[in-house]
C-alpha cells in the first residue's frame, strides 16, 4: 500500500493521526539509510566471523571443522597459513553487498565459496549468517532505526 493509498483512509477517530502518519510515512521512507545500517552489521558480523573461524555461528558448539592433514602438509609447503578459509584472502575479499530501493544482496562469486557456506563437498565452514540468525542480528537495527526516525 502506498502512502498516498494509506492517507486516503480515514478511520473514525483518528482525528491529527492522518498528519502524524503522513510523516512517519516520509521519515521512514529512507529504506535505504535502513539498509546501509543492515550492511554496516553484516560486515562486522561476518568479518568478526572470520576472525573467530566460525565461532559466531548459531547452532554450533564449536568454529569451522579444521583443515585436513594434507590440505594441511600442502599449505605449509607453499608458505601459507594453516587457518580455514584464510590461505589467500579470496574468499574473504570476495564478499559483496549490493542494495536495491528493495533489499540487500550478499554474494560471494569466488567459485568455493558456495560449497564452504553450504557444505557440499566440503565440510561446511559457513562465513554468512543464516537466515534466523540473520533476523536476530538485524531486529535491533531496525528497532533503532525506526525509534529514531519518529524524534
């Protein structure tokens, strides 16, 4: 329903309800301020992640399953480090959020990352939030937000 639309209706009673709705239609318009603050979370969110190997992610006692002996043996041979996920930074800068008027997108095009977020092949060792998860960190966002767009 649009503004225009909700304005339109007059429920008895409502007497300066119209007004005072017709501008927190406007404040809260900004969904994109809305949406800049979602990614701002979701960046730390995932980059702590990283920090933490897996070990904010709900449902799990413990971080991401560790590397096998010979994933192992073959990243010491070539110098490099021995942490999941962490070997080149790829994956890590690969990370992307694009934002529409609608939503926020979160893709990682490097051609691993699906089967580590997902488990497919691979144990998993998931970088993104789950869904709930994902509700759970932005509800507060969004509670803040629309407390400050109504002072």
């Amino acid at each position: 329903m649009t503004e225009r639309e909700l304005l339109s209706m007059n429920p008895p009673g409502w007497g300066n309800a119209r007004e005072y709705f017709a501008l927190l239609c406007r404040r809260l318009a900004g969904r994109g301020r809305l949406l800049a603050r979602f990614e701002n979370t979701l960046r730390e969110w995932i980059s702590l992640n990283f920090d933490r190997a897996g070990g904010l992610l709900e449902g799990t006692s413990r971080n991401w399953p560790p590397l096998a002996h010979s994933t192992l043996a073959s990243r010491r041979a070539a110098g490099l480090g021995t942490r999941p996920l962490r070997a080149t930074g790829r994956l890590r800068r690969g990370i992307t959020f694009r934002r529409t008027p609608q939503r926020l997108v979160l893709d990682n095009p490097v051609a691993y990352a699906a089967p580590h977020q997902l488990g497919r092949g691979v144990p998993q060792r998931a970088f993104f939030p789950g869904a709930k998860q994902a509700e759970r960190l932005l509800h507060p966002v969004a509670e803040n937000f629309i407390r400050e767009s109504l002072r």
